[in-house]
C-alpha cells in the first residue's frame, strides 16, 4: 500500500509525538503507512492545505476534520 506523502514532514509526528514513540509508531502505522486517506489530518490539508491543518488535531480525530471541512 502507498504511504503517505506527508509523513515525512508531519507537524503532528514531529512536535506533538515526539515524546511519545509507541503512541506515534501506532498511528503511522494506522494512517501513514496504511489508510491515510482516512487520516483527519490528511482530509484537512488535501481540502484546505498545510497551514488549515490544526497542529493539534489528531489522525483519528474524524469527528472534528469533519466540522473544519464542514461536513
């Protein structure tokens, strides 16, 4: 399966993760390396670009992408 393209660069891994590498091994796994097309964080910036993206909403956090895209 094709990773992510963000990964990389992720704002959320690299700031908000970084003390906590299980936690985040976890959703790279989920979202990066698997679905990121269901990655909150992904829908974000693919609808409204990188700097809409809340540096702290979580890759599992649907819900909230949904009212900042206003779903």
């Amino acid at each position: 399966m094709e990773q992510c393209s963000l990964t990389e660069g992720c704002i959320f891994f690299n700031d908000k993760m970084a003390n906590m590498p299980s936690m985040a091994e976890m959703y790279k796994n989920r979202y990066c390396k698997n679905d990121f097309a269901q990655c909150a964080r992904f829908r974000v910036f693919a609808v409204q670009g990188r700097e809409n993206v809340p540096v702290d909403l979580y890759p599992n956090d649907g819900d909230r992408a949904g009212r900042i895209l206003g779903e």
